[in-house]
C-alpha cells in the first residue's frame, strides 16, 4: 500500500531569500519528496515549507532541512514577532494516505534521535509523539522562547530534551511531533491597536476557557493587528464559526474584519463546509464538485505516475547522480546479502551457522536501510552544494559568507559518499562471509552482491575525491584519502576470499 506522509516545517527565516532558497532546495533535492508549498512572513520572520513523501524519504528530508536551518540561521540574531525555539522550530508529521497516527509517531521519534545525535541540536517532541503529557501542547514546549530556554535548559530539569544535548547552540532546539492536518488561519483587523487582537486571541483561544481545537495569539503584522490561528481539527471547530465569533468581538470594540490570509495549504473539505455554511446550500455533497469528480475517474492518474529513483537518475538534472547511484548499487548489494542469509536459516545442512545467519539478517537490513537513506542525503548535499553557489555577493561581507557556505556544503558532500564507502565495505565483507559458509545453491548471488558493494566503493570514492579537491581544509581532504585507502585494502582482501570461495564451491571462474 501506497504511503504519503506529510511534513509541514517551520523555519525562523522570512527575510533572507536567499536563506529560505537553500533550505527549499536542500528539501527538493530528496528523490520521492515533492515541496507543495512555501510561505513565508517578513514581520513574523519564518517561512513554512510544506512537502510530502513516502515514510523513508520525508524523514530525510525533514533531517536535511533541519541541518541546513541549523547551518544558515543564528538565533542569537533572529527577530520575529512569532514564538520560536530554533532555527527550525517546529516539525510535524501528518498522515495523508496509506498511514495513521502511530506511524507518524514513530517517524518523529526517528528524526528526533538522529537530529539529537547527529546535529547536536536539543529535540522536543510534541502533540501525538509527546514522551510527557505536559509537552503535547505546542505553547506549553515553546513558553518562554529561544531566550528564556537558553536560560533554563542545563538547570532546570523539566526543561531537558527529550533528545540531544542539554545545552543550546546558535540553532536553538527544534520540536518534532506527528498530528492530524490543521489550518494556519490569521485575521487581520480595521485597527492597529493590537492589544484588541490580543484580547480576542484570548477570547477564542482553549487554554483561555475558547472554542475547543483553537490556538490562537494577537500579534501586530504590516501596521495592523492580526489574530493569528491554528485551527487543530477543522471538523470539530469549522473556519466559519471562529470567523464569525471574531467578527462578534472584534464589533465589542468598534472594529472590524478587514482581511484573512492562510498560511500553507489548506485541506479543500475545509473550505467546503465554509463555502456550504456562507452559500447556505443544502444537502451539499462533495461529490457534486467538478474537480472531486474527475478524480475518481479511472484514467484520472494514468498519465502521472511517481518517478522511480531510475528515472530520476536518467533525467537531465544533476542530482541524483554518482553518489546517490553508489549508495543505491550498495544497497542491492545488502538485499542480496540479507536475501543468501535467509535462504540458509532453517536448512538442517547448514544448522551450525544458523545463528550467525541470523546475525547477518539484521546488519544487513540495517545496511539496506543506511544506504537507502543515504540515496537521498547525498543528492541533498550536491543540492546544498548548488545552492550555496547561488548565494549573492556582492559586497566583501557576502563574498566571505559564500564562501564559507561553499566550504561547508563542499565537505558534506565529500563525507556523505565517504559514508557510503564504509557501509559498501563492510557489504562486501558480508558477501565473502556468506560465499564461503552460506547456502551454496545461492553462492552465485553472494558474488553478485559483492559485485554490487564493489562498484559502489568505487563509485562512491569517486565523488569523495572530487569534492576533497574543492575544499581549502587539505588535513581533511588528507583523513578522507587515509580512510578511502584502508577501505580499499579491506576490500582487496574481502574480495580475494570471495573470489576464492566462489571457485572452490560454485565451480565458477572469476
């Protein structure tokens, strides 16, 4: 079954395109993830990028972007009239299609360990993914903001992550959860008197004794007051009726509904029964709109299938390329190994290496998963790469920050295919393993697997090397070289042994 995740980021940067440039492409750039959407506010100083995917390749993505926020923004410069924790600060997983609740869930918890891990950034979960009842509100994890958490987080212990260190960097913290679809809704007023925005905020808003499934703050936007919303479950609490309740106490102090704006996309059911509510039509059904009917025609999705990852390599872009090919040959190459494991467990001829057999399964799968994983980080990196080139400079300070950018992306995009070296190494390693006690009917397979680990060593040293002789930091073009050479005399080696057990027990030639 088809799965289509959901994930509406929110980043702490309104102002400088060219930052929230990076950070789309950098998002873009993960094969099977697809932006639908972007929006950003100069006076709220955040951008909201919405895009969707399967399971795997969304969570990548969802990590890319939060690595290049953590990269671009400084928070101890960022300024903004809406509550922030981080760089990216808030990060949702929403169920679209093929998926529920619990499996965004475990996505969040995916992402929260690894960002922690890996980035050094300090994760919140929040909403369904909430490890305490007391940080399933948004507000409640965000109170007091970036500055007030600097403060707190290595003394205060109910201020501790949930992941990552318990001490802020410049990125700030960022908070991962999964919830049901909302709807980001601001009205603005005839006034600019925001504390008026504020009291109706106060009015409409659940925690302050308002409608159920309604957040809402005022905030002083362009000059005039706005009461900013999300709306939590639109099929509970409509649009319509929290306009309307607006209107009646906006009339209290003598003013009223000027504008309304929503912030990213929005579910068409929503506008529906605002449109059904307004129009007063009755008996309306869903069905009797043009467009949902054509959707339900049979040919409606023949002409558009997804991509697969080859046809994504063949096109005329630049990534995915090389390194994305090298990860994905590697990953065969673990399927294969994990494929010669499984064919071996449970045959009584080979019951004394039934437990290693087993053993094997899991690496291999973890492998699998890695390299698949690491398809899609390294066509990120060359976007990240791309997109730190397009960075203006045209003055001394501009010049120095490309620069520093460039360097930057340059050396992940050469440590991204050095990570997938190692992990084809030690697939190939596996597949001599298997070759010489695994189930000889399947000895060929073992060889091809290891074809497949080959190549990708191969090609992925390839993309190390020319990114290492981009970079000024020639110690670590030098570890780079150092490690790709231990990696090449281990796979000499494991190579030799399969080789050797392939013509002992299949009677094959190399």
């Amino acid at each position: 079954m088809r799965q289509i995740i959901e994930c509406v980021a929110n980043f702490s940067e309104g102002r400088r395109t060219a930052v929230i440039d990076e950070i789309v492409a950098t998002i873009g750039a993960v094969p099977g993830v697809h932006v639908l959407d972007r929006e950003s506010d100069l006076d709220h100083n955040r951008s909201v990028i919405t895009f969707i995917g399967a399971p795997e390749p969304i969570v990548e993505a969802a990590f890319q972007g939060i690595a290049a926020a953590a990269r671009l923004i400084d928070m101890d410069e960022h300024s903004g009239e809406h509550p922030r924790l981080g760089a990216a600060d808030v990060v949702p997983f929403i169920p679209i299609e093929g998926a529920d609740m619990n499996d965004c869930v475990l996505l969040a918890r995916r992402l929260g360990e690894r960002v922690g891990r890996d980035l050094d950034i300090p994760v919140y979960l929040y909403e369904a993914a909430a490890a305490r009842p007391d940080r399933e509100n948004l507000e409640d994890v965000r109170r007091g903001q970036y500055e007030a958490l600097k403060e707190a987080i290595d003394t205060d212990p109910d201020r501790a992550p949930d992941y990552g260190p318990s001490r802020l960097g410049k990125a700030g913290a960022v908070i991962i959860g999964a919830r049901a679809p909302l709807v980001a809704y601001n009205v603005y007023l005839t006034t600019s008197d925001v504390e008026i925005a504020r009291r109706i905020g106060k009015t409409i808003r659940h925690s302050s004794g308002g409608y159920r499934y309604v957040k809402a703050l005022g905030l002083l936007v362009d000059g005039k007051a706005q009461v900013s919303m999300n709306l939590t479950n639109y099929t509970k609490t409509p649009i319509h009726g929290v306009v309307e309740a607006i209107r009646r106490e906006a009339g209290r102090y003598g003013v009223g509904i000027q504008s309304s704006e929503i912030v990213g996309l929005i579910p068409q059911r929503a506008l529906l029964d605002a449109a059904q509510w307004y129009l007063q039509i009755d008996g309306f059904k869903p069905e009797q709109v043009l467009e949902n009917r054509l959707s339900e025609s049979p040919s409606a999705d023949a002409d558009s299938p997804t991509a697969s990852f080859l046809d994504e390599l063949a096109a005329g872009t630049a990534t995915p390329g090389g390194g994305a090919a090298a990860a994905y040959s590697a990953a065969m190459g673990a399927a294969l190994v994990a494929m010669v494991a499984r064919v071996t467990i449970g045959k009584k001829k080979y019951a004394d290496v039934e437990s290693r057999m087993n053993d094997i399964v899991v690496e291999a799968d973890q492998l699998r998963a890695d390299l698949t994983a690491g398809v899609q980080r390294d066509s990120a990196a060359f976007e990240a790469v791309m997109a730190a080139f397009r960075l203006p400079k045209t003055s001394d300070q501009e010049q120095a920050a490309r620069a520093e950018a460039v360097e930057a992306a340059t050396r992940h995009a050469a440590e991204v295919p050095l990570e997938a070296a190692q992990l084809a190494t030690r697939v190939l390693e596996l597949a001599a393993e298997l070759a010489e006690t695994a189930n000889i009917n399947a000895v060929s397979d073992s060889g091809s697997a290891g074809a497949m680990a080959g190549a990708a060593l191969h090609a992925a040293a390839l993309n190390v090397k020319i990114n290492a002789a981009s970079i000024r930091d020639q110690d670590a073009a030098s570890r780079w070289q150092t490690a790709l050479n231990e990696l090449q005399e281990r796979a000499n080696r494991a190579r030799q042994r399969l080789d050797a057990a392939i013509q002992e027990r299949g009677g094959i030639t190399i």
